[in-house]
C-alpha cells in the first residue's frame, strides 16, 4: 500500500464514516439532483411536446403554459378562433357593462373569439355564503334591465331563475340555481347572434 492509501483510510477510520456509507450518501445525494432535473425537463418537455402533437394533427396551436394554474388555450390558425378554459378569472374580453353580483367568486370560465365573429362566454360564479335567490335575483334582474339588456323570455322555481337576454348583437342567458349543499350558482352565457 502507498503511503496515501494509508493515509485515505485513517482519515476515513478517525472520521468515523466508512467508505461504503459515504458512497451510499454520495449516490442518494447525485440520484437526488438527477430526479430534480429529470423532473424539471419532463414538466417543461412535456407541455411542450403535446402542444406540438396537438398542432400537428389538428392544426390548432395550443398553450399550455398556464396549465398548472387550471388555464389552457386553444387557438384555430386558419379562422383565427380561440378558446380559453379554465382559470378562476373573468375573461378580460367579458363586456364591462355586465351586471356581477357582489362578491360573487368565478369558479370556471371559457371564452371563445372569433375573427369578425366577436366574442362568446361561459362564466360559472358562486355568490357569497348567505346569498340566497332573494338577493341575487332582484340584483341581476334590476342589472340587466340597467344596463340595457332585454329579457327575452324566464323560468322561475323554488331552485331557479334562468332568462334568455339579448343587447345588440349579443344573445345569451343567466341562470341562477340554489342547492341545501351547494352555494348559489351563477351561470352567464354570452355570445354573437347568428
């Protein structure tokens, strides 16, 4: 044996660490690190290469960069068509002059544009504990009619309330349900008349 052979195992033997634990702690610490860039490459990778299969074969592009969020969007090349789902968000195209029940929480929304078609949404919200259809109804049935919307036809029962509105070029309805488990649910949908 060399002297620095020697001189490797009595710094080993007096640290008190045998040669096989430090390779077994060495091993768990480069097995670590390779997990965390394997992790990291296949996230990336990974959303990256199914938006490409996505617009090979349909010819839709496809971003998936805020998936983890719940959002995802999906954007037609040839009609330039677009479709946002997902995110606890009122679409930034929603019209400004829609009535929005106080404290009323978005819990899904999509929306979808269309070049030279406008604008179409769906919007689910939830109003706030103790919010019952004695509330909400008389707010978005006096909003509505405010802010120029027409009340083209109703529905009324001990659960829900549910309008077909019009204003302009734009057609859609609200729904208002209640539940004994569930909080009050608010549904708009909005879009261009055909």
């Amino acid at each position: 044996m060399s002297e620095n052979t020697k001189g490797d195992a009595a710094s080993t033997k007096s640290s008190g660490m045998k040669p096989v634990v430090v390779l077994i702690i060495g091993g768990v610490v480069i097995l670590f690190v390779v997990g965390l860039a394997i992790q990291f490459f296949v996230k990336k990778a990974g959303t990256s290469l199914l938006s490409g299969v996505i617009e090979n074969k349909t010819g839709v592009k496809t971003n998936l960069g805020d998936i983890e969020k719940g959002k995802v969007t999906f954007t037609d090349t040839k009609t330039g068509q677009t479709v946002n789902i997902g995110g606890e968000k009122l679409p930034d195209t929603f019209p400004k002059d829609f009535p929005i029940y106080p404290g009323a929480k978005v819990v899904a929304a999509v929306s979808n544009a269309q070049q030279g078609k406008g604008n179409g949404f769906l919007v689910t919200f939830t109003a706030p504990d103790g919010h019952g259809l004695d509330k909400v109804v008389p707010f978005y049935k006096n909003g509505l009619i405010t802010s120029g919307w027409t009340i083209i036809s109703s529905f009324d029962s001990d659960i829900m309330q549910s309008w077909v509105i019009a204003k302009g070029t734009t057609e859609g309805s609200v729904s208002i349900t209640t539940s004994a488990r569930d909080p009050l649910t608010i549904v708009v949908t909005l879009g261009e008349k055909e």
